[in-house]
C-alpha cells in the first residue's frame, strides 16, 4: 500500500504559530567548559565527562567523554541543551558542531535559538578516549571480497592481526565500545549538563543511540528526533540484504538521474553498462591513480573491488554537503569519468597514518554491535557473494554492513550487544524520519523501528539521499524536524513531504 501524501501546509502554518514547549527542568550542571582552541570561535566551548569504562563496574575505571557546545542565540527563549550524535558508528558531534560555529549551515537558526547545541563524541570517537590501532597492519588491508580460499585466508589473517592490534593498543575498552555503553554514557552527561528530560538528534546510528536510550530510559526523554533509521533487530543476513537492495536501487537512480541532467559528467552515456565495464576492466588490469603516484595518502593503482566498495560511498548524498566535505552525485559521475579516462584517483585507498586514525573506532563499535558469523568459511563467503551478484548485479553487495561482516571476522573481542528487537514502554512521542530511497538506512528499517516504538512517528521525505537534517537549501523536513524539537508537535502520521 503506498503511503499517502498529507495536506501538510495548513498544519504547519499552525504548529509555527505554538510557543516551545516547557523548557526542560534544570539542576545545577557539574560541567566546566572552556574554549576549545585559540582557532576556533570563541563562542564555541568544550569539556570532558568521565564515566565507567565497564557500567557492570561502576566505581572501577574511567574514561572521558568529549563534548563541545553552542549556546542558544536567544537566552531568554532557551530550552535547554540539544544532544547531537551525527551517527557512523565512529562519526563525532563536535565535529559537525564545531564547523556551526566556523561557517554555519548545519543547525538551523530556529533550532539554535532555543537549544544549546551539544557536540557529542561517543567512547572511542573524536575528543573522547581514543580506540588505537596499528595503522601499519590497515595499510596491508586485502581485498574483502575473496574469490579464492587464498584470497579468504589472506583476509582471515589480516583482520585477526588487526583486531589484536588494537586490542593491544587500546586495551580494555576495545570491548566496551557497544551501544548500550553509549547510552549509559549518553545519560551521565545528560545529568551533568543538569538537564532533567533529554533532547536528542540522532542521524544514522545516531538513531540506533537513540532508540536504545529510549528503551532504557524512557521516562528520561523529552524530545528524540531520529533521522535515518538504523535497526539493529535485523538477522545478519536480513541485514546485509536489505542495505544490498537500498544501494543496487540508489545506483539504478544514479543512472537515470544522469540521463536526465546536462550537466552530469556521463550525461550521454549508458551509466550501469559502463559502470560495469570499468569495474570489470580494474578487476583485469588495476587502474593508475595518478593522484596518487607521488602521494603517501593513497594507493597509486585502483582495482575493481576498490571501486565496488567506495563508489557506494559517493552515493550516499544526492547534493553535496561542502561544509562538511560530503560530495554529491554530480562528484560521483565526474570521477567515474576521470577513471574511464584513465586517473581513478578517487576509488584509491587511503594510506592511513596515526594510531587514532578516524576509520578505527567505528569498525571497532561495528564489531561488538553486529555478527560476523555468516562468512566464518570461504564457502559460506563465497555463496553470499553469488547472491549479492544475481539481486545486485551492479553493486555486487559492496557496502557498509557487508564491510562490518568482513573486517569482524575472528575479532579480539566477543560482541556485546547483539541484535535484538527493542521493548520501548512509556516514552513519549518519539519523530522517526527516513526518505524513501535512502541508499544506506532503508525505510524498511524505519517500519521496523517504529513498530518496536509504539509512541513513535514516522515522518517520510520523498527522495534520495542519506538522512534529511543535513540536506542544503530549504527543507519541509528539516523544518517539521524542528518543529517537533522545539514545540514536541509531530507532523501527522504517515506524512509524506517532497524531497
């Protein structure tokens, strides 16, 4: 049945006309904050909170958890604070709060009026104590798509060496990265901000943050914003399908997208034929990176599944992002072009360098959160990957879950917080927000999520693109986003806005 368009202008026109609701209840916050660096706004502040490595050991050892602020425009009309968690798993919140407050752009000015905007960084991640690994052993990374019982051994021996690696370098930690750790440290900063109820944006496995904190402390939310859905009830193999089908969907569009638009770099090409070719071309022959041939930040030759694995990667957001240095399809059509051409630079691996290097920490929060027992042995590899290849047959199943289900293999530490539907009682209204053809978190996960959330709902954009907060230029979703953040005034059920 498909989801019916809702007369939404009439309702807007009245919710924008609703003060914010009672601002949440405050007590002293136990937070000192300072400027974060002499090249940074002033205005923008930081801090440290410490909490239990392990919640099971609560007076034992502590890490800290890294924060960054931006007070409300308007102190007078101020809610409280507003926790942002930019997803990943392994993305930081200062970061998206810190180039707020350089170039603006990411919050909008309603929101930022009512809310100081609270940058935060989950354990492991960005500012707070850091996941360590051997950058030395990511940089032999083979292939994750074996197609040989060699090709299969190399990479059980890669992942086991680099799983120990950091397991050696960050020490216990490492096996308290999971979910349910955050959200525990999730409310200890919520306390020490002194704030009573929660505000929350959560994008990506933000939403999974989210809806875990929910379930644990339902009482303890005001308002929870969760945009782009990611549901951790799916089975291994559920899940690996069904961002299989999101990306294979995202790619098709790509191409008529292409077809239909002068500008795009392909415009006058078959795309997925020549897709096609390029990648089975760098599977013979790897491509020259010519960027890259004097370079120490990558690789200087591209192969045919380094295409496969990041081409995804570039669409994940139709319009480009530039503040924060997401590009957009028109970038991916440009590097497809410049790799037809001969430089395929822009599919290269990076070179990683630095022990604390950004990719770490969410392959590390991947492996304690998702299952890697369905690729335990070659063949069992191997037939997933024919399945991929016959229901994706441009894509091949290269994505972000099948990147989890890969790198965790023989990981150094057990997972911790295992799939599973949520039991969520006695929460107030929560918004669920995911476009219709989200190439990373499918509104099929939204559904599902929303059903394990009775007091939810779920507000659909009709278009392309991962999430909706962070879309440039004028947005009905993001406005009914704030709208419902500021005032807890949902659209209605089942609302459908353009993209």
């Amino acid at each position: 049945m498909k989801l019916r368009r809702t007369l939404w202008i009439l309702p807007f026109i009245a919710l924008a006309l609703l003060a914010p609701f009672s601002a949440q209840a405050q007590t002293k916050s136990t937070l000192k904050w300072e400027r974060c660096s002499a090249d940074l706004p002033a205005e923008l502040e930081c801090t440290q909170v410490q909490v239990p490595l392990d919640y099971a050991i609560p007076w034992g050892d502590t890490i800290s958890i890294g924060l960054n602020r931006l007070k409300a425009t308007d102190p007078a009309s101020r809610i409280g604070s507003l926790i942002f968690e930019p997803g990943g798993p392994g993305g930081a919140g200062t970061v998206e709060v810190g180039v707020e407050a350089k170039v603006g752009n990411i919050f909008s000015p309603r929101l930022r009026k009512y809310y100081d905007i609270i940058g935060f960084d989950p354990r492991g991640v960005g500012t707070s104590t850091p996941v360590k690994c051997d950058p030395a052993i990511r940089n032999q990374e083979p292939s994750l798509l074996p197609r040989t019982q060699a090709d299969y051994d190399k990479l059980v021996a890669y992942t086991t060496a680099f799983g120990a690696s950091c397991l050696k370098l960050t020490g216990p930690l490492l096996g308290h990265l999971d979910t349910e750790s955050v959200v525990r440290d999730i409310d200890r900063v919520r306390e020490a901000l002194g704030e009573d109820k929660l505000s929350y944006l959560g994008l990506s496995y933000g939403t999974m943050v989210g809806a875990e904190y929910a379930e644990l402390f339902p009482n303890r939310v005001r308002t929870m914003a969760l945009d782009g859905a990611l549901d951790h009830s799916q089975s291994e193999t559920s899940f690996h399908l069904t961002e299989l089908q999101t990306t294979e969907d995202a790619m098709r569009r790509f191409s008529v997208w292409c077809s239909e638009t002068p500008t795009c770099a392909l415009h006058d090409k078959d795309v997925l034929a020549e897709y096609d070719a390029l990648v089975k071309k760098a599977h013979q022959t790897p491509l020259p990176a010519k960027l890259c041939a004097d370079s120490k930040a990558c690789r200087p030759t591209v192969t045919g599944d380094d295409i496969l694995l990041t081409a995804p990667l570039y669409l994940v957001f139709k319009e480009p992002i530039p503040e924060l240095g997401y590009v957009g399809w028109a970038d991916l059509a440009t590097y497809l072009k410049e790799a037809m051409d001969g430089d395929a630079s822009h599919f290269s691996k990076p070179i990683v360098s630095g022990e604390t290097y950004v990719g770490f920490a969410g392959d590390a929060i991947g492996c304690v959160d998702f299952p890697a027992q369905l690729n335990q042995n070659f063949d069992s590899m191997y037939a997933r990957m024919i399945a991929d290849r016959a229901l994706a047959p441009h894509t091949q199943g290269a994505n972000q879950s099948w990147g989890v289900q890969t790198k965790c293999l023989r990981w150094s530490v057990p997972i911790q917080n295992p799939p599973r539907p949520l039991r969520v009682n006695g929460a107030p209204t929560i918004l669920i927000i995911n476009a219709t053809h989200d190439p990373s978190t499918s509104i099929g996960w939204a559904l599902e999520m929303k059903a394990q959330i009775p007091s939810s709902v779920l507000l659909v954009r009709d278009g392309d693109g991962h999430t909706s907060y962070l879309n440039r230029g004028a947005s009905q979703t993001r406005d009914a986003i704030d709208e419902y953040l500021i005032t807890g005034e949902t659209p209605p059920p089942n609302t459908v806005l353009p993209n």
